[in-house]
C-alpha cells in the first residue's frame, strides 16, 4: 500500500469522519473505494477547471485584486504595457 497525502478543507474531512464512523468505515477507504469507481468509469467528476478557478482565487488573495477582475486579462495588459516600453527604449538606444 502506498502512502501520499492530500488536501482536504478541515469541515469536509470533518464530515466525512463523522459519516465514516457512523457507516463503520474509515475514510481511506471511501476514498480508495471512489478512486476505484472512477477509475473504473463509474464515477464522472463535473466538468470544469478547478485548478484554474483555484489559481483564480489564490491570486486574488495574494495580490489584492477586486473580485470582478480576472487575474489572466490583468496580466495580459501588464505584459502589453511591458511590451511597448520595450519598443521605445529599444528606439530609443537606435536614435542615440
């Protein structure tokens, strides 16, 4: 058997504890047994990208941003603004 570890928020492991008890079963084994199931296809995940929505939300944080700004179209005007200052310094090295 092989041990990793994995990020689960403090109420849901919570929950899932309580269930498992309840049920006589530990939670390495719901999570064994639905690894299982859907490896085997009888589990489908909703679609979507959570890792983006996650990095979304973890960028937010970090840098402060207001929640109806998307961090991707952010940095694309940053590196824009970036680009044109590039232009002209390097015009600017020419024409001296």
């Amino acid at each position: 058997m092989y041990r990793t570890t994995i990020n689960i928020s403090e109420p849901v492991l919570q929950q899932a504890k309580l269930k498992a008890l309840r049920e006589q079963v530990t939670v390495s084994e719901v999570i064994r047994e639905l690894l299982a199931r859907w490896l085997a296809d009888e589990i489908e995940l909703v679609p979507g990208d959570r890792a983006h929505d996650r990095r979304v939300a973890l960028a937010r944080a970090a840098r402060g941003m207001w929640a109806d700004q998307d961090p991707d179209a952010y940095l694309a005007a940053i590196r824009t603004g970036l680009k044109e200052r590039d232009e002209e310094l390097a015009h600017a090295h020419l024409d001296a």
